[in-house]
C-alpha cells in the first residue's frame, strides 16, 4: 500500500535522494532545487510517495510553463521529473504518482500539463502527442515523446505554438 500526499520542508533530502536513485545522477534533484527557488514552482505539486513505513519511494513535480503562441501566451504544466526508488519500480508507484497528480493539477484550475517521457507509460493517463494539437518542443526530439494532456477538454484547440521552459530545464 502507498500514499500520495503533498512533499513537506521534511521531504526534501528524501526527495533528492529517490531523484539520485532513480536517474543515477544529480542533474533532476538540482533541477528540482531550481525549480523551487523559481517563480514555476507551484505549491502543492510537487507530491511523494510512501510505503506502509513512511520512506519516501518516489516524487512527482509539475512547474508552470508558458505555450508561445501567434496570439500570446497560454499558460500549462510541466511534468518533470517523476522518479521512483529502483527497489519500488513496477509496482504501479509511478502510476498513482501520475493520476494523483493530475488530479491536483485539475482540482488547482490548471488546463493541461505536458511532458517529455516514455510514449508506451503516458498514454493511459490521456497524454497524446503534443504535435496533434500544433504544439511544438523548444528543442528536437521524437514526435512520439513530446505529450500533453488537456485536463479541460479543448484547452489547447487555440494553443498551438512553442512550448517555453524556464531556464532550469536547460540545464537538466
């Protein structure tokens, strides 16, 4: 059994280290830090997961981000990063990570979320490539790894245009 809830003051060198584990490597739990410090950070969306023994196994963050578009901005959510402890991989942490979130994002007035991840995991959430919308990366990558889902049905019909990260994602 795991529980999703809001990270605390408390979470975050737990929330570092599942980072650390799960990419091996400290470039996303620096992102994170970046993120907080960052007028993107938004509070209570950046949610952990626990085992029955309260240890943090995984962390989701969504961070507001902007859709440049020929009429002005629109603003969305980032999805990035989600991390969960190698020992507690497959056992569906990743995925209640991800509907909770969306979830939170929702219920916070936000209309959509986007993300750059794996195109066989995202799906079954509702996320569809970016592109099918007229939405466009900053940078190259696979079609297929650059999603979004509209949590508000329509939100993105007017909204096609380059997605704009702050700079902290550069540098991940």
């Amino acid at each position: 059994m795991f529980t999703i809830r809001e990270e605390t003051a408390a979470d975050i060198a737990a929330i570092k280290e599942v980072n650390d584990a799960a990419f091996g490597q400290e470039n996303e739990a620096n992102f994170i830090h970046e993120i907080r410090q960052s007028e993107s950070f938004v509070k209570g969306l950046s949610l952990v997961a626990e085992n029955e023994e309260g240890e943090v196994i995984g962390h989701i963050l969504f961070s507001k981000i902007i859709i440049e578009t020929e009429n002005g901005e629109v603003p969305s959510l980032a999805l990035a990063p989600m991390a969960v402890k190698p020992g507690f991989q497959k056992e569906g942490v990743g995925s209640l990570l991800v509907r909770a979130g969306l979830k939170h994002c929702r219920e916070r007035g936000y209309d959509s979320v986007i993300v750059l991840g794996h195109p066989e995991f995202y799906p079954k959430f509702g996320f569809v490539p970016a592109s099918s919308k007229g939405i466009k990366p900053p940078f190259e990558v696979p079609d297929e790894v650059f999603m979004l889902t509209e949590l508000k049905p329509g939100a993105l019909d007017e909204a096609s245009g380059t997605v704009k990260y702050p700079p902290a994602f550069m540098n991940v």
